[in-house]
C-alpha cells in the first residue's frame, strides 16, 4: 500500500524538498506517494509548514493520521481545534548543535567587533568581556534554551523570554510583555 502525503510547507519550498523527501522515504522503506496538492479525502499524511498555501482547517482530512510539522515550534498550529490527528515534533540534535553553532558564531562576531575590522589587515580590537555584555534570547524552547546556555557557558550573562514562565538553568528568565521590555531594555 502507498501512502499520499500532501507537501503542505509552501510551493516555493516544494523543489528544495522534493528529492531529500523522496531519498528519506526510500531509505526507510516506505512507500509513498508525496504530492503538492490531492483531494483532502485521499491524503494520509501532511508535511506542514505554516504559511499561505497550507491548510488552515484540517476537518476536510478525514483519511489524514499524521501532521509532521517542518518547523522549530509548534506553537504556530497546535491551538488549531481542527487538529485532531497525531501532530509529530521532529526534535533532531544536528539542529539544535547547528542552531547554537550559529547563533553563537553571530552573537560573538558582533560581542567581538569584527564586522568592523577591515578584510586587508589586522587591527586589534578590545572588546568587553562576555560577562559585561548581557545578551537576550526571544524564544526558550528547545533551540532558544540550547542557543542561550551556550552563550552562559562563554560567560554572557543572558536574559530570556518566552510567552509563558520557562525555568532555564543559567538563564535570567521573564515572561510576558512586561518581560519582554525588560529584557529588551538590558541587553546589549
């Protein structure tokens, strides 16, 4: 039996995804029909992004068991009342370990000055140290929480905040909009 599985993450998405999808699939041994559009009745599976041309109302999916969702956070899609199927998180360590590489890579290009040294030779620069500068991180789940001990782990003293109370060792934590100004009024 082959499943159909509907590409509801954007048409724009659909040729970056199209062959790693298909070498996925094939590689797990499952038979499966992937598609960009099909008949609501006929659709086993959603690959769902949100954004302009995926589903708003999940009633019409009746044969539909599974919604994986492409992106970080779910908080997009599960206050949806027609969501009724299982609705998958994909929680993979290379992300979260890419994720923190990045976003530490850029908070120390910008703690360190170095957009501003010229690309022909080398100035010395003195910044201050990581404990001087405090840094905020908008968002504790999985990857905000990982990003945000990372740079604690460098010495930043970091400030997060997130829509509901989050306790994160080695985090400043606030929430709220009263939160979110002050975090956004401490950080550098």
């Amino acid at each position: 039996m082959s499943l159909t599985v509907l590409f509801a993450a954007g048409a724009r998405n659909w040729p970056e995804w199209e062959a790693p999808l298909i070498a996925a699939l094939s590689r797990a041994g499952v038979a499966a029909r992937l598609v960009t559009s099909a008949p609501a009745d006929q659709v086993d599976a959603i690959l769902y992004a949100p954004g302009g041309d995926t589903p708003s109302d999940f009633t019409p999916f009746t044969r539909c068991r599974l919604v994986q969702s492409l992106w970080a956070g779910v908080e997009r899609i599960v206050p949806n009342k027609t969501l009724t199927m299982t609705l998958c998180r994909m929680v993979d360590p290379g992300l979260m370990q890419g994720m923190v590489e990045y976003v530490t890579g850029h908070a120390l290009r910008f703690h360190l000055g170095m957009d501003a040294l010229p690309r022909d030779r080398w100035e010395p620069i003195i910044p201050p140290l990581a404990q001087e500068r405090p840094v905020a991180m908008l968002g504790l789940g999985e990857l905000g929480a990982a990003c945000g001990k990372a740079l604690a782990g460098l010495g930043f003293p970091v400030m997060g905040w997130s829509r509901r109370p989050r306790a994160v060792p080695g985090i400043d934590c606030h929430h709220g909009p009263e939160g979110l100004r002050h975090v956004l009024g401490h950080a550098q």
